[in-house]
C-alpha cells in the first residue's frame, strides 16, 4: 500500500531534495519547492516509517518480539490510517499548488489501483472540475487582450462565464462570435497566467527528486517533459486539431468527432475551437448511473457499492471490449424486451384495487445503458489508426478529454500532447506489439535495446533479456499478475529497477505506453480488461505486411 499511497504523494515530497536546485533555476521555483516540502515531507516520512517497521526491518532480520516490525495486518491498518488522515491535506497541497502537481493527479485517478480510494476519489475529480483558478472575468479579459494584440476586435457577441472544463493549465468556456467572425458557437481555452514558468519548476524538481529516489523514473520524466511543454502554445495544438482531425476523421467520422481550430483566433494563450456538443463521457456516465438507480429505486451510492462488491468477489467478471460491447447490447435487447411484456401486466396492476396497499408501478421504460465497450473499443481502434497508419496521435487520452455526443460519437477535443513517430519508430513498434503478442522475450529483448532505426535504443545495465520483457509488456499491453509477479505497480518497477537498472530510455516508447497505461485504466475502471498488444496486433500486421512482409513473426 505505501508504494500506491506514496506515487501520489511523492511528486509533493519532490520539494524535500530538491528546493536549493529549483533556487537555482527560478526564485517562484523555490518557492514552490520550499511550500511543498514543508507540507509534504512529514506525510511522505510517516508513510516511509511504516514501510520501514514492515518491509525493511523484516528482511533486516530485526526479531518480531522487539515490536519493531510490523505485520501485514498491522500494517494495512497503520497505512489505512495515514490514508485517511492526509487524503484531505494533500488534495487541498495539489489543489493549491497545481501546475505539474495537478497534471499528475489526473494521470494517478486513470486507474483504481494507481493509489488508495481515500486520494482516489479527490483525484478523479481533477479530470474533469478541478478548482477554479482565474478570477471571474479573467479568462474573457486576457482573450480579449491576446485578440486584439493581432488586430482581431469585438470578436465575441456572448461569453459564458461558468468554465466548460478547469484543467492544470487553464480552463474552457462557452462563447457565441459575433457575425464579423462567423456567429458561431464555439469553446474558448484559455492559459492560466504564469502558469507555464510553474509547470517547468515543478516538473524539474519532480525529475531531481527521482534522481535522488526512484531513478528508473527520470529518463521516461524527461520525455514526459519534453512533451508536456508543448502545451503551452495554442497556436501549436491549434496545428495538431487540424492535422489530427484531417487525418482521422476521413476513416472514423461515423465513430469519433474532432473540432476544428478557427487558426486565426488562436494566439499562444487562447485557443479558439468549434464545440462539442453533449456531455463528457464522465459526466455521462455519471447520469446512467443516476438514471439506472431511479428506475431500481435505489441510490446511486448503493448501486456502487453493490457493483464494487460483485467485482470483488468474482461474481462480475471482467471482459475485453469487444467482449463488454456485445453484453451490453444484450443487456439492453433484453430489458427492451421484458418491459415490453410485463408491461400489460403493469397496466393490469395499476388499473386494480392492489395498487391502494402498495402503490401503482413504475410504468416507464428502463434506460437504455451506455455501451461502455464499444466506445472504448472505439478509442483503442483510433489510436491504433493513430499510431500505425498516420505516425501522429494524441498522448493524453483520459476521460476528461473525451465527449459523449448526442448522436453517439465521441468527441475527442484535447490535442495539447500530439506526438509524431517516424515510420522508422511505427516499424519497430509494431514488432514490439507482436513480440508481446507472442510472448517472445529474446525478440522484445532486441527491439528496445537496439539502436535506431531497427530498435529503440534503450540501454541497461545488466540488459537482462526477462526484465526487458517484462516491462515492455507492463507498458505496451497488461499488467496482470504473471507480469507484475504479484506485486503492486511501484514494487514491481521497484524490483525491475534493481535487477537491471535502466541507463537510457526507449524515448520513442514513451508516449505510446503513456497512451497504453491511459486506455486500460479506463477499461479498468469500467471492469473492461484491455490487452493492447492483442487489440492492436492487426494493426501492427497491416503495417509490418505493407513494410517489411519478411518478418519472422508475422
């Protein structure tokens, strides 16, 4: 549990090692690094103190009689009470702090099992209602002044000052252009201020800290770093909507929506989009919940919990997409069906004297649920269009970017993170996909630790062929127990960190796993199991078929 419990907590903790660095680097830097270590660093050390008297005293060979070690029991009950007591105070530091800290956040709340339900539930909101950090009327000035630096005036007829979307470097609203710009209704993003020298602080002082503590963490941080900084012009993920959209929607416009940018009212800080319109699949997801709980007559909280248990206790096993997809169609075939033929013996009921003692039924026709599994089989299908067809995709594809709409499409509207792979890069990773696929560590093996082109050039000490292998397919398709050997997320990279530490990452791989690791933590919090290697297996076939037909495992 503290591995868990610390990932979401160690970005703060970053500030204890690291503040005379971050001095050196920017004043505002210290600062932040000084707030933070003092908040942070006494959480992080009561967590390090359990995890001592559990873990490291016992593989000390202290004696259990001197009631220094800790048992399991003793253990998870001493964890469950500093989760407890710091939930609330670290989501308020996060909060406060924002910037990378917040971007963090969000990325930990992809999965159910990244950190404990205590940080879980404040993490999840970060997607999607995050505070609000400009004044009322800020956001609509600083547009209205970037605007007019390149001679664009009364650009807006309306403005909507309630946020669309708050996220870790600013936030979305509702604005109508007037008709010298066309009338329409469009979203407005807007750069918090000051926030980019704050997110460049607090990611060099995150990647100091793991040089210190978790050194296996810095190599893919620094590409993390690279691509993060690239949010911060609008007039660039203006160009990636643009190419992004041009490329997808051609092949996936009867699944997926892209807006497109008005290019010429985007600047650095503001950028300048057609809405989207519906509900974020969340928020969507949110309103079943409500809906299905009304019609069974419960509480949305008590239809919860009773999935959490069904889910603990194997009863409601989980299934791949294409799997959950199906189940769902059945799901609402037969609820169409059973309403349709109780629905005379309804009527019969409520017309009878009986409907005095227990009141009349509920007549209405069930609600119809969303079909989970097919749109994340939607999501996986594009990205691999994405990643093998067009060379460019979208890094950061988590559920606070993605719009259900009312026509049944997603609406994927965030491209501050586009990466671009080379066809060299597209080659190699989609032999890695079918060496996974197979189960061939020498193959894996080979792939990441060979120079480029043919590889992705990571380097490790040991090159140790199984560690190789292992990672590969903890990042790039699963991380079921056969692959983790039982271990929680960090202990397991912990344990592969130490039997070959890493030298250089594969940096080409970085984003493409980052993009892995997002999809199946949605599936995994809709209890829908993803193995990427075989969801994306026909695609990296096409591709090695078109580019290099001799492949040995194709």
């Amino acid at each position: 549990r503290l591995p868990m419990a610390s990932r979401a907590l160690a970005i703060g903790a970053t500030a204890t090692t690291a503040a005379f660095t971050a001095y050196v680097a920017s004043e505002e830097g210290a600062q932040r690094s000084c707030v933070f270590w003092a908040n942070a660093f006494p959480v992080y050390a009561r967590y390090r103190a359990v995890q001592a008297r559990h873990r490291d005293f016992a593989r000390a060979g202290v004696p259990r009689w001197t009631g220094m070690v800790l048992s399991d029991d003793e253990a998870n009950e001493a964890y469950e009470a500093l989760h407890d007591q710091y939930a609330t105070p670290v989501r308020d530091l996060v909060y406060a702090m924002r910037g990378f800290y917040l971007k963090n956040a969000q990325l930990l709340s992809t999965r159910d099992d990244f950190v404990p339900r205590q940080y879980l539930t404040w993490c999840k909101d970060t997607q999607d209602s995050a505070p609000v950090e400009m004044k009322p009327g800020e956001a609509r000035a600083i547009a209205i002044r970037e605007l007019e630096k390149n001679g664009h005036t009364d650009v807006f007829e309306a403005w909507d000052e309630t946020p669309l979307g708050v996220a870790s470097i600013g936030q979305a609203h509702r604005a109508k252009l007037t008709k010298k710009y066309g009338g329409r209704t469009v979203v407005v993003k807007v750069q918090a201020p000051g926030i980019e020298r704050r997110f460049r602080a607090d990611i060099r002082t995150c990647i100091d800290f793991c040089k210190l503590a978790m050194p296996q963490h810095v190599p893919p941080l620094e590409e993390i770093e690279r691509q993060f900084l690239t949010e911060f012009d609008y007039r660039a993920e203006a160009e990636n909507l643009d190419e992004v959209r041009s490329a997808v929607m051609p092949r996936w416009g009867n699944k997926v929506y892209i807006p497109a940018p008005h290019k010429e009212l985007c600047t650095k800080e503001v950028l300048v989009m057609d809405e989207v319109p519906g509900k974020r699949l969340v928020d969507g997801i949110r309103d079943q919940f409500d809906a299905i709980a009304r019609y069974r007559g419960t509480s949305v909280s008590s239809l919860e919990e009773n999935e959490r248990r069904k889910i603990e206790s194997g009863r409601l096993r989980s299934r791949d997409a294409k799997q959950a997809a199906k189940h769902t169609e059945r799901v609402n075939t037969f609820m169409k069906l059973q309403h349709h033929l109780l629905m005379p013996l309804k009527l019969a009921y409520n017309v009878s004297p009986l409907r005095l003692v227990t009141g009349p039924v509920n007549r209405q026709p069930p609600p119809k649920l969303v079909n989970l599994g097919a749109l994340l089989q939607t999501l996986v299908d594009v990205h691999a269009y994405e990643i093998f067809e067009t060379g460019v995709f979208n890094g950061d594809p988590h559920p606070g970017n993605i719009m259900l709409m009312p026509d049944g499409r997603l609406g994927l509207i965030d491209y501050g993170q586009v990466k671009r792979i080379d066809s060299d890069a597209q080659r190699a990773y989609a032999k890695l996909i079918l060496a996974v696929a197979k189960g061939d560590a020498e193959e894996c093996h080979r792939l990441v630790q060979s120079d480029k082109p043919e590889g992705f050039g990571a380097r490790s000490k040991n090159s140790d062929a199984e560690v190789s292998f292992k990672l590969a397919t903890f990042w790039n398709d699963r991380d079921t127990p056969d692959v983790t050997e039982g271990l929680n997320l960090q202990e397991f990279l912990d344990e592969m960190q130490a039997r070959d530490p890493v030298i250089k990452a594969p940096d080409e791989m970085v984003m493409i796993a980052r993009v892995s690791v997002l999809l199946r933590g949605m599936g995994n919090a809709f209890n829908i199991r993803l193995r990427m290697a075989e969801a994306w297996r026909a695609d990296a076939e096409k591709l090695l078929a078109r580019t290099d037909p001799d492949y040995f495992l194709l």
